[in-house]
C-alpha cells in the first residue's frame, strides 16, 4: 500500500480527508499522531514543519502531501475514482474550489477558534475573539442558506470537495452555533451529507460473501465433488474505525442495527452454502470488531449483533428448505441492492422456521409466505428494529436495539408479515 495518512482521529481537517479516501475506497494506511509525544510530534515536523495535519505520504511518487483540500485534489489526480472530487470543466472547478475555501476559512476555521477557547485557561479566554468568530459564521450560514435553497451539494449536482470540506466543518460548527432551526436548508445539507450511501455501501460490501464463497465451492467441486471436505469461513463480520479512546491495536468497536442487517445477511449466505460450508467464525466474540458483547469492568452489554446470532436458534442442526422471491430493489445513490433477504429451514424440531431481512432503511416490506404443507396456524418469533440504522447499545441504554416479540397468522397456507425498514425478524411454526 502506496499511501499514508498522518491524522489524528478527533481532527476535523482529517475527517475532510478521510471523507474523500473512504468515497473512493482508496487504500491507505492510516497513522495516528499523538502531538503531545514528542517523538510523534517531531516525525510529523519532519514530513511538513508546519505540523498540522492531514499529511498524505506517498511511497510510490515519492510525495509528501499536506493541506486537506491539496490532498484530496492530489487524490483525484493521482488515485482517482468512481467519486471525482474537482470537475474538469473551468467554471466548475472554480466553483468547486469557492466553496472549499468558503467552507474551510468562514465555517471551519472560526468553528475551531470557538472550540480552541473552550481549551483555553481561565485567564487566557478571548471572548471578543469568539464573539467575532460567530458573528463571520453567521453571516456565512446565511450565504449558505441561500446557496442551498437549490442545490443537492454545495457545488452543485455533483459530490466533490466541497462536500468534504463543508461535512466535517459544518458538523462542528452546528455544535457550537446551532443552525438547524434557522437555516432549514443547510440543516438538510448536513443531513444529506451525514446520509451518503454508506449504510448501503458496507451491506453491498459483505454481499460479495457469497460470490466468494460460489467460486471457491466451485473450485472444490471439481476436485470434491462429494464434498467430503468442508469450507470454513474464518473471521467474517464488519471491520470499522476503533470506539474512541479504546486501547490502540485492541480493535474495539461499536456495533449497531446495520450490522444486525449485515450479520442476517451473512448467516443467509451460509446457510444458502450449507452443503459446502460447514463452520464460520465471525470476528470476533467479546469487544474485537462485530462482538456479540461488550464488556466494561463488571458492565456488559449485548449488541444487535448477538440478538440476531440469538433468534437464529432454531437454524441450528436445521435443514435449509429451498425459498424462491422476488426481493424487489433498494436503491441508493449509486447502490443498489435486494430489497429483501429471506432463508427458510425444517427445525430439529420439525417446525419451519423463516428469516426475513429488510435491507431497505426507507421502508417496510411485507412479505407473504406459500407454506406448502401448511393451511393454517400461526408463526411465532421476534423482530429487531431500530429508530436508526446506526442506533447502537451501550452501557446507559442496553437496549435501544432489542427483539420485540412477533406473531403472524397462518391462512390458507400463507403466512402474511409486513416487517420494519432495516429489520431482522425470524418466526418459526407453531
Ligand atoms: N489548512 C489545514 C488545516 C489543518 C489543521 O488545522 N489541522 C489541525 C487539526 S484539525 C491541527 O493539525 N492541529 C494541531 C495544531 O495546530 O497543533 C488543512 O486543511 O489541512
């Protein structure tokens, strides 16, 4: 991997950057600086003696690059991707490059002059300086207003790096000069910004699991084709940014409602696999990246990814029954995906037990399902929802995302269920 980024994970600037690698999925490795280790602070100094980051070092060119916006524009020239960051059109550039400034020097900067007070000493305060810094945000919250009245992003139709720019500084400065109840238009954009496709993007990621694993089964079909010999799929799950302030190294992270959707999905793929993949691991049990728990001292909490591991039960020494459905689309910005996921299996027990995973954050789906060997009764299980995709358990509030019980009645040999938008629900005949 060619690229390096000196940042610093509370750094606003380095989130600018961030935005942009993570748009593209451009590789890099990321190095954190610590200003405060003097042996950090004078590696830093020796790739850019201003000693602010972002810096951007590039094995392959042999380039050190600082300056958020000189990184993200380096990126776009020398690693560019599906998202272009400056248009090739004159008058577009420029615009493109008005509102970077407008968002880094008349919201960016004078949100850290007011961030920067608040660290100061008692005796070293400058309220004539913070007072002024609000006023110049304020006069450009309302150029703002004004420019996104019509516009998706803030150079026009199209993502670039002006977005990066504004998410971070607008994302900040709304903590320390509330806009979202005067300015109604820029409140949206932050929200645009803050809804960019990722929930899709990581549920299209892990779909690749199972074009994984068809053609490695493929390949040991031709060599096992009794399949005596079993797939394992060691170590799958979600891999993000560590929770802040966990130990370095530790891989410690949060898990929310997206990755109940993206551990349903998974657990769907295998069991759709289940003549050839006989064991998987998710990464990793307690506190390392998609944990089922996470510990505090004596504290603990279960995550969303453990209630779906949970209702999953009676797929155990279960046998997968063959589903066929029309999932529908969810489209997002330039991802698309099945609307709906759905695996069904004969339990130990000889009920049939039915997943149903809604991948569509906008919407519920209600899904009918033909039982053949069954003209009525009822199923019984458990739905988990969230109020958001990203809602998470913690320590104060273990169960903002928890099953809630679900009962769906059996007529004519069809059960009916409308399920919540970005929902695992499992039932099983009774
Ligand atoms: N104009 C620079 C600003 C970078 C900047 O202000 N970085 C801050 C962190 S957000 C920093 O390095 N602060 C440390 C310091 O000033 O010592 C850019 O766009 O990259």
């Amino acid at each position: 991997m060619s690229l390096t980024l000196y940042f610093h994970p509370l750094s606003s600037y380095c989130h600018k950057t961030l935005i942009a690698l993570y748009e593209n999925d451009t590789p890099f490795t990321a190095v954190s600086v610590n200003l405060g280790d003097a042996a950090e602070r004078a590696a830093l100094l020796k790739l850019w003696p201003i000693g602010k980051f972002p810096v951007l070092r590039d094995e392959a060119r042999d380039q050190v690059v600082p300056e958020s916006t000189v990184i993200i524009d380096y990126l776009d020239q020398h690693y560019p991707g599906r998202t272009r960051f400056v248009p090739q059109d004159g008058d577009a550039a420029r615009e493109t490059r008005l509102k970077d400034r407008f968002y880094d020097l008349h919201i960016h900067n004078h949100m850290q002059k007011v961030v920067g007070n608040r660290l100061r000493p008692a005796d070293k305060k400058d309220p004539h300086g913070v007072d002024d810094a609000k006023a110049r945000m304020k006069v450009a919250y309302d150029i703002a207003e004004r420019d996104m009245a019509s516009r998706r992003w803030a150079a026009g139709d199209a993502f670039t790096l002006a977005d990066c720019a504004a998410a971070p500084a607008l994302f900040y400065a709304g903590k320390v000069l509330p806009f979202a109840d005067t300015h109604p238009n820029l409140a949206d954009y932050l929200a645009r910004l803050q809804a960019r496709p990722s929930y899709a993007r990581v549920l299209k990621e892990t779909l690749k699991m199972d074009r994984l694993i068809g053609s490695h089964s493929a390949i040991m079909d031709r060599y096992d084709p009794q399949k005596k010999i079993s797939l394992v799929v060691d170590e799958w799950g979600a891999w993000y940014a560590p929770t802040k302030g966990s130990t370095p190294g530790f891989l410690q992270q949060q898990n929310s409602q997206r990755d109940a959707v993206l551990a349903a999905l998974n657990l769907n793929i295998f069991s759709r696999h289940a003549d050839r993949v006989r064991h998987t691991n998710i990464a990793q049990m307690v506190n390392v990246l998609q944990a089922m728990i996470l510990t505090d001292g004596p504290r603990m909490t279960l995550t969303p990814t453990y209630h779906v591991f949970r209702m999953y039960v009676p797929f155990q020494d279960a046998d997968v029954l063959p589903v066929s459905f029309t999932a529908g689309t969810y489209r997002v910005g330039e991802f698309e995906l099945p609307r709906i996921d759905v695996i069904a299996a004969k339990t130990a027990q000889g009920k049939i037990a039915i997943a149903i995973t809604n991948v569509d954050a906008g919407r519920p789906a209600t899904v009918e399902v033909e039982l053949k060997e069954l003209s009525s009764g009822r199923a019984e299980g458990e739905t988990l929802a969230a109020p958001k995709v990203d809602s998470i358990n913690t320590f104060d509030n273990p169960k903002a995302v928890a099953p809630k019980a679900v009962t769906a009645a059996i007529r004519k040999g069809r059960l009916t269920l409308t399920v919540p938008p970005a929902s695992v629900t499992v039932v099983t005949t009774q």
